[in-house]
C-alpha cells in the first residue's frame, strides 16, 4: 500500500508549518475563491460559508454509494461539512449546506473522526464540501498523523477553490474530486450564486491535475492517487456540458477520470427555476455520453450510468 503524500510533510515540520500558514489566512480569509476577507479567527463568520474558526460538520461514516474506485468494497470515509460556499438553487444537501445542519468540532475531534473511519476499515478520508474548511482540515490531518492516520485523503469539492487554498494542500491531498458543475459563468451566477465560476473552476482544476496527476487505481480497483471530475448533466443543457467536457479532454488529459452524472432531480428552490423543475431525460443524458466519447475520453464511471456500463 502506497503511504499518502502527507506523511512526508508530516515527518519534518512541514506539515505544522501548512496549519499554521492556513490560520494566519483566516484573519483575512481567502481560502476559497469568494475571498470575503474577513477575519474568522475573531468569531466574524465567512460571507457565505458562515463558518468561523471552527468547522462544522453533519455527519461522518462509511460511504458505499460514491464512485467505484473511492468507495471500494471497504467504504469511503465520508466527512460532511456543514455550509457551503457555493449556494445552487437545486441542492441536494440543502439541509446542510444551505440551513446548517450539524455541530461545531476542534481540530481534535476532526482527527478523531479521521482515526475512527480509519479502523471501521475505508478506504480513505473523503472530505466533503471542504472548500471554506482547509485550515481546520490541516490541523486535524497533522494531529491524526502522529497518531496513526494512513488513509488517502480525498478532497471532494464544489470546484471553486482558490489558488491560496491549493497551494497549502499542495503534498496533503491524495485524490482531488473536484465538481466541474458550470461552463458558463453566467449561467453559475444565476443558478450558484458565484461570480466567475468557469475562469476560477478551469483554474483550480489545472492545478489539481498538475499536484496528483491522472487517477491511479490499486491492483484492487481501489484510487491511491490522483483527479476524478465530477460532471452533473442538467436539463435544458443549463450546464453547458459540451464546453465542460472539451476543457477536460484538451486541458487536461483525454485519461481523465470522468464521472458523468444523470442523477439530477429537483430539490430545494429548483422549482423556482425552468428547466430545474424538471428531471433529465434518457435522451438528453445519452448525447452528453456521445459527447464524451466522441472527444476521446476513455475513463467514464458508470456506477449509476447504465450508459456507461460495459
């Protein structure tokens, strides 16, 4: 079993030096691509993201539901964080994303969490929604170190993550999992809630790749390493798929590890916005697929997909 990549930063002070570079950006935070710019370690919470100094989190366990190569046959160590900052009118999490389900937690009781997953035998630490969290994630990943935490850490976010943020998670982050959701800004203001999402995404998502790399899999099937994309299809084409798919193949690499969702159904204020109020149809899923395949993308997860099955 390959180490993850932040037991090297963990043996010299490099790993100590990240957390503590991480909390001297919350006093003015930019550790997402909002950049409010408040200072969180004053109990001033994110513009969005509503957090503090403290992350919240929802809940945490074994997930068996992601992607073939994270949940394995073991489980994905899931961690959902509380809040967001992103705020799609179509959530599916909206209870805890949009109304705050969930409880504050230190540092120490994040890598508590962390070790717990650890023994209950997943696969690795998916942390889910952790854009506006990355300083709590470090400190608690170098405590869980010293104690004993050897899992792939899988950062699975919304994609608008900033460059300050990614360059502190530069060696930490095993697996980035990051949403492509927009290829048009205007339509991610409408319907997100953010400001220049596809010029942020396309940035963040370069330098994922540039970190980790394709995704590499175990002789068990399982990811050690490297970038999976999530791509939700919408209705209507809201998403501007096509333009999503030619950056991954072009940009990045046509191996690109791609899940290509048809699981849209509409939630939270979805119904205040046509086409969202509506779920996507078999045909409008299928040229997505054609779409991929016709850009020579040859890594298309089909655990949901029956399109995507062999």
């Amino acid at each position: 079993m390959t180490d993850p990549a932040y037991l090297a930063l963990a043996q010299t002070d490099e790993l100590d030096r990240r957390v503590r570079i991480a909390w001297q950006h919350l006093e003015r935070c930019d550790l997402c691509a909002r950049y409010c710019r408040v200072n969180r370690l004053q109990g001033t919470q994110g513009a969005v993201c509503r957090t503090g100094e403290r992350a919240w989190v929802a809940s945490y366990g074994p997930h068996h539901g992601e992607e073939r190569p994270i949940s394995g046959y073991g489980g994905s160590g899931t961690i959902f964080f509380t809040w967001c900052n992103l705020r799609c009118v179509f959530c599916q999490n909206w209870e805890i994303s949009q109304k705050g389900e969930g409880c504050e937690v230190s540092p120490e009781a994040l890598a508590g969490m962390m070790l717990e997953l650890q023994t209950m035998g997943c696969h690795n630490i998916n942390l889910v929604s952790p854009s506006h969290v990355v300083a709590q994630i470090l400190a608690a990943v170098a405590m869980a170190a010293r104690q004993g935490l050897r899992l792939p850490l899988v950062y699975n976010t919304g994609g608008y993550d900033s460059p300050e943020a990614l360059a502190l998670l530069d060696g930490v982050v095993d697996i980035y999992m990051p949403d492509m959701k927009w290829g048009d800004s205007k339509a991610a203001h409408r319907y997100s809630h953010v400001r220049d999402y596809w010029a942020v995404n396309q940035a963040a998502v370069c330098e994922m790749h540039r970190q980790v790399g394709d995704l590499v899999l175990d002789d068990r099937g399982i990811a050690v390493r490297g970038l999976l994309v999530r791509h939700l299809v919408l209705p209507g084409d809201l998403a501007n798929t096509r333009r999503v798919l030619e950056f991954i193949a072009r940009e990045l690499s046509p191996h690109t590890y791609v899940n290509l969702m048809d699981q849209y159904y509409p939630c939270y204020r979805a119904g205040e916005y046509p086409p969202l109020d509506r779920r996507l149809s078999p045909a409008e899923y299928r040229a997505a697929v054609e779409t991929a395949q016709e850009l020579g993308l040859t890594r298309l997860d089909g655990l949901r997909n029956p399109a995507l099955s062999p």
